[in-house]
C-alpha cells in the first residue's frame, strides 16, 4: 500500500474553515427565518451558494493536504459536480431549517438526506483523483464516515433550528455550536480519508489532464475565505438593518398608540372623550339591538364647579377635575365607560340589567361626588347633577341620547342640582330651544342683528353734566324681539362665540366714541364689559389697539370694565394683561367691586383707573345698613388707593344723595336714563343741555 502524508498547516486550514461555514451556515438560517417571501427565497438560494461552497473547500482543502509518493490531480468536471451536491444540500438544510415546526420525522429524514449528500460530496471529490486501480476502502471506516455524516447532519439541523431566532447571547451559542459542528463535519472527512487505502503501483488518473494541487490550494482558501466573509457581512448588516427597521417600527406604532390614545382621551383626566364615548354608544347600541338588554347615558355636570374655579384658579379647578374622574372611576364596572366630554361635564355609558338600575348608579354618582375632596390641601365641597336617558326608549342614535340626556341633567339643576333626573319628552322643548338658539346666534354676526345700547353715566357732583356711558349688548331676533344679555351671553361663552362678539362689541363702542368725539365730547369715556372669556384670550390686546387705531380714538376715551372675579382668578396673568392694557393708555375699571374674592395686595398691584360698586349693594342701601358699611368702605379705599369711584344701579334720589355724599365721583342708573340706542341717547343729554 502506498502511505500517504498530510500537511498540518492545510489540516488546521480545514478545521478553521468548517467551523466559519458552520457559524455561516447558523447566521444565514436566522436571516431565512426572519425573511419573507421573495427575501426568503433569495436568502436562500445566496446562503446555498455560500454555506455550499464553505463545506466544498473545507473537504477540499483537506484532500488538498493529503499526498501520495506519487503525482495527484483532480478531475474538474467530478470536482464541480462534488461543488453542485454541496450547494444542493446547503439549500435543502437551510430550507428545512426555514420551517415553521422540526417534528422528529422530519429531522430524521433531512439528516439521512444531508448525510447521505455531504457523503456523495466527499466520496465523489475521491473519485475525482481517478486513481487507477481504484480506491480500496476499509468497510469499517467507511460506514463509521456515513454514520458521522448522518449524524453531524441531524445535530447541524437541530442546532441551526433552535438558534435561528435572534436571541440574548444568541451569537455566543452559535460560536460554540459552530466549533462542534465544524469538528464534526472534519471528523467524518478525515474519517472517509483514513479508509481509503492505495495499493503499490496505483496512479493518479487525473494528475496530467485535471486540477494542479499546487497552486489549488491558495486559490480554493482565498476564494472561500472572501465568500464567506462576505455573505457572513451581509448577513450582519442585514441583522443591523432588520433591527433598526424593527425599532424604527415599534417606534412608529408606540407613537401612532400614543396619538390615538391622545386622540381618543382627555389630556387632563386621562377619561375617554366625546369621539372615544360616541364610538362606544354606537357598539352599545349594536349590541342592544342584536341581543336585548338596555344601557343608560347618565349626563353629569358639577354644581358649584365656577366658584371653585374663580376663588382659588384655574389650577386646582383642574387638580379637582382629576380628583373627581379618578372617585368616580374606582368605583366604575370595567365594561362601564365613563368620559370627560368638556369643562366640567362627564358622561356615563353605563350596562343595566332593569331600567330601574339607574335610580341606584345616579345616586351613587351623586353620592359619591357630594363627599369633600382634599386638593392642595384645601377641603373642597361640589355637587353633581345627573340627566338620565335610557335605550331604548329615549332615543334611537346616539345624538339624540347624548341630547336627551342633556336636557335632563339641566332639568335637575333647574330642580335644585345635587340630584338626578330621568328625561321627559317634555324637556326636548327647552333642549331644541337653546339648540336654535346657539344656531341663530352664529347668524346673528353676520346678519347685523347685534345692536349696542348706552347708558349714562353723570357726574356724581353735577347731575346734569354726563361724563361718558356703558354700551351694553342687545340681540335684535328676527322673531323673539329684543333679546338682553343674560339670554344669550352665557350660550355665548359656552361655545366660544364670545370672543367674536366680543370684538364686534369693542370695535362698535370705539366707532360711537369716535364720532362723539369729533363732535367735540372729547371729555367722555365709553365703557365696555369684557367676559371672563375674552379677557384670557391671546387675542385681546391686538383687538383693542386695532380698534382704537381703526376709528382714530384716543386710548383713553376707552374704558374696559372687568369683574373683580375675573381680575382675581389668576392674578398673575391679570396682572399681565392689564399692564399691557395701561401702558397703552386705556382706562381700567374693576366691575362688580365687593361681590367676589379680593386680595387687597393684588388690588393694590393693579392698575387699574375706577371701582365699580355693584347695584346690589346700591338697591338695598335704604334698607340695609350692612350695604351702607360696605359702601362707605369700598369708597375709602377707592379714596385712598387714588381711584374713581362708580355706583351704578341708581333708582331713587335718597341713594343719589347718599352716594355723592360719601364722595362718589360719578353715577348711573335708571334715574338718570335707561339704556339706549345711540340716536336716543345724544337727544336725551341734548335736553338735559
């Protein structure tokens, strides 16, 4: 027999090289189970490509380390057909590698066809020196090299399965899978080598025609070595980019989650809100009708909610809110929804097994937020009342529930609040009315129907000499008549319309100013109110100098009248505003003085020009001699802070000489004139002339 030799450097060579094709062949399958469609396909025709080559040239490259005492070549049409089965068998285990299950048949079956496919490889690469006579292989050694196969194969596609996934360490467990099989797979080569046996005067067929060992092996290392570096890089890159797309795309859909939760819930509550509660009337109704059954609406409103809100601002109105939503969420059923819908309104969609039902959820509603809330450490007491409207029954679309329900909790404040009401039919009259009349007053802008009235306002001292009026709103409906302020203004402020009213009102009262103006009554001032509303909003200070620059009026033919409420509920930002207000030289009153919640420190800070008594303190003054004190204290400190003083609501002579007596400095009130058309007006203090 002829002894052959082998050359340690190749042998290491080989053994490095299995084990890079078996870390690339465990990195290609956890691309291929991560792909899809047409990217799965391609990854594994390129990983067949790269994982079948890197097999090929480990047993290449060992053969290439084997030699005889003879001259040994390789036929290249039986060398690339060994290449061929390698590649074939590479794709067939990463598309076995690919499916979604491994059961026990199936990883027997591929082992048998891997092994039976990596063995042709390397038994035909034998076959490829065409030694004559031929190879005589030991049967013991044979076998055993089939049976490594088999085995290397099943263990390879038993490994590659359970580490396609990316994982924590999951590079860590390949490395070491990928040193077992790569010993494994050089074991079974080495094996099949050490049982073929060349007897004394064999040649190598090949050694003239075929493949020169000599320089075979550089270029069968370089070119493998360069294939699998690069198709272990892209698969990498591709794992970093498949990463980032994934977080980029748990990104996009934790932001889209996050806008739809914004979209569908109250910023402060954290509540469902209107378009979120419509949603869920819509299912309830659905459902209602497929299987039976009823649900109430319960409409609440907190009483006593503005006055929180004015005394300690807007702040802990909002920390109460929170307060309240979470009372009445802890003690909610989970398949009850309960919504913020808008200031201090909520809703409740709520599942009843009798329509009776809602007698006990209402008055534990009304139960549970009459108890005192503690906020930022204040002791806090508001009521609630409660409008019931039930399906079926009061109404058939939601729209027309969330109406009815409405109407039905203003029917219970109109009842005395703190309790609750179920709807009437009878109540849709008042409901339809405010709706028509929400609709007129969108019109009544445009369609001119707005008017300003004035009163006079005379100087306390001279009751002949008028110094200036109040233009007070009217609303001349086109079919209920003359319409006063506390018929419309709050449906007003309710909506927002407020603020275009408002403008109209402040740009109406400059033109009359400017025209009386120019005919020379350049020492009156007219005054103009301003809602809560309108005093917070952005907008006001552009619109009063616009005004006034529009009708060319002088800053301080304007005086802008404010409740003392408004002034006080956030009196840093009144502040703010007013000094902006001042600065351009317009007259600053604070209106209704003595009926809110004054601090005598920000008063001071104010810069404001007048107090305004309120009439109710003027009605009962003949009567009352709390009302007496407190007018005379109220034009002390109007004295002593440097303020003019306005009483108005003025109806009898008593009053007149009462109020002029302690120093008032001007006066108005249905004895001295009546609100009035501007035309109206200039005829009366004509004839007082």
């Amino acid at each position: 027999m002829l002894t052959g030799s082998y050359d340690y450097s190749l042998v290491l060579i080989s053994l490095l090289v299995a084990i890079l094709a078996s870390y690339t062949a465990l990195d290609l399958a956890g691309r291929v189970t991560s792909s899809q469609g047409r990217g799965a396909v391609l990854w594994i025709g390129g990983g067949a490509i790269a994982m079948g080559i890197g097999i090929w040239s480990m047993h290449f490259i060992g053969m290439l380390a084997f030699s005889l005492p003879i001259p040994l070549g390789y036929d290249l049409p039986l060398t690339l057909l060994s290449l061929l089965i390698a590649v074939l068998v590479s794709g067939f285990a990463l598309w076995l590698v690919s499916q979604p299950e491994q059961p026990w048949w199936q990883l027997l079956c591929g082992a048998l066809t891997m092994g039976a496919g990596i063995s042709s490889m390397h038994y035909m690469g034998m076959h490829a020196m065409r030694m004559l006579p031929g190879i005589d292989y030991d049967p013991g050694l044979f076998y055993l090299s089939l049976a490594i196969a088999v085995a290397a194969s099943g263990a390879a596609l038993w490994i590659a399965f359970r580490l396609r996934h990316d994982t924590p360490y999951v590079r860590l467990a390949r490395s070491g899978a990928a040193l077992v099989m790569g010993v494994a797979i050089v074991g079974m080569h080495y094996t099949g080598m050490a049982a073929a046996n060349f007897p004394l005067g064999s040649v190598c067929g090949a050694a003239i025609a075929g493949l020169d060992s000599r320089w075979l092996a550089s270029l069968v290392i370089a070119v493998t070595l360069a294939i699998l570096a690069i198709a272990l890089l892209t698969s990498v890159l591709d794992a970093r980019l498949e990463s980032r797309t994934a977080q980029l795309t748990n990104s996009l859909e934790q932001a889209n989650q996050e806008l739809t939760h914004l979209a569908l819930h109250d910023n402060l509550t954290k509540l469902p809100n209107r378009t979120l509660l419509e949603d869920r009337v819509d299912q309830a109704i659905h459902k209602v009708e497929r299987n039976g059954g009823c649900f109430g609406l319960l409409f609440m409103d907190l009483d006593g909610f503005k006055p929180v809100n004015d005394a300690f601002g807007h702040h802990v109105g909002d920390l109460l809110l929170r307060e309240v939503a979470q009372r009445l969420s802890s003690h909610l059923r989970t398949e009850d929804t309960l919504a913020r819908i808008g200031g201090d309104e909520f809703v409740l969609l709520a599942n009843l097994g009798e329509p009776d039902d809602a007698v006990t959820l209402a008055s534990q509603l009304v139960a549970l937020v009459g108890t005192a809330f503690m906020v930022g450490g204040q002791e806090l007491r508001v009521s609630t009342s409660v409008g019931i409207a039930l399906y079926p029954g009061d109404g058939a679309t939601r729209e027309e529930l969330l109406m009815n329900a409405d109407a039905a909790m203003y029917h219970a404040k109109g009842a005395g609040k703190n309790g609750y009401s179920f709807f009437e039919q009878s109540m849709n009259t008042n409901a339809r009315n405010q709706l028509q009349l929400l609709h007129d007053l969108r019109q009544a802008l445009d369609a001119g129907e707005l008017e300003l009235h004035y009163q006079p306002k005379f100087a306390a001292a001279d009751a002949q000499r008028v110094i200036g009026a109040e233009a007070l709103l009217r609303w001349q409906h086109p079919r209920r008549g003359l319409l006063m302020p506390d018929q419309f203004i709050a449906l007003a402020e309710k909506t927002g319309l407020i603020i275009p009213i408002g403008n109209w009102v402040l740009n109406e009262a400059c033109r009359q100013m400017s025209r009386w103006y120019a005919e020379g009554r350049d020492d009156w001032r007219v005054a103009v109110n301003l809602s809560a509303l309108q005093f917070c909003h952005a907008g006001l200070i552009d619109s009063v100098r616009h005004a006034l620059e529009r009708h060319a009026l002088p800053a301080n033919c304007l005086t802008l009248e404010i409740t003392e409420t408004t002034a006080m509920q956030d009196a840093d930002a009144s502040l703010a505003i007013l000094r902006k207000l001042a600065e351009m030289g317009v007259d600053l009153s604070i209106d209704d003085f003595g009926t809110g919640y004054s601090s005598l420190l920000y008063l001071k800070r104010l810069p404001a020009n007048e107090l305004k008594i309120d009439r109710g303190f003027v009605r009962d003054l003949e009567h009352d001699s709390d009302d007496a004190a407190i007018i005379s204290a109220i034009v002390a400190l109007g004295q002593a802070l440097d303020l003019r003083i306005v009483a108005e609501g003025v109806e009898t002579e008593s009053q007149q000489a009462f109020l002029t007596g302690l120093g008032c400095d001007s006066l108005q009130g249905f004895l001295f004139g009546k609100p009035m058309p501007a035309e109206q007006f200039m005829v009366g203090v004509e004839a007082l002339a």
